[in-house]
C-alpha cells in the first residue's frame, strides 16, 4: 500500500496511449481511496467497424477498447458505476 492515497483519480484520453494500460490500472487502485471515484473518458472502438475503417482508425491504437478498459478495472477491483459505450450523444 502507498504511504499517499488520492480523493479522486481523474483521465481524460490519456490512457490508450500508456505502454502498459493493465499496470496502469494497478498502480491506480493503489493509489485509489477505497470506495473513491475514478473518471475516465477515453478514445474507444466503435463495433462493427468496416476492415478499412479499423485500419485506418483503430490499428494506431488497438488497446482502447471499452470493455479491455473494464476488464482491466474489475481485475483491479474497481466498481463500475456507470459505462457508455458511445457518450456522444449525450453530449
């Protein structure tokens, strides 16, 4: 456990361009109060993307994919408040 815990851990579209995402959402739950919030906005994958779409979308950065980022979360045991897949519309 670290000696300093945070309140809050905030990420806006940082993430997918980390070297090793998984270590990173370790690292955070360490640094994470128990039962504090994480918020995070991330680039994602659209589904049902065409072969060009993703090659020229996605490929730069294959690791953001939503449900990669709440694996990861759940393994490190985070609680998922709230997922969207696409906040576009909300927006």
């Amino acid at each position: 456990m670290h000696s300093e815990q945070f309140d809050v851990l905030w990420s806006i579209e940082s993430i997918s361009h980390y070297q090793n995402i998984a270590e990173f959402f370790a690292s955070a739950s360490r640094l994470l109060k128990t039962g504090r919030p994480f918020a995070i906005t991330d680039f994602f994958q659209k589904e049902n993307l065409t072969r060009e779409a993703t090659r020229k979308f996605i490929d730069p950065s294959k690791r953001a994919c939503s449900w990669n980022y709440q694996r990861w979360m759940t393994t490190n045991n985070f609680h998922i408040e709230r997922a969207c897949k696409s906040c576009t519309a909300k927006v």
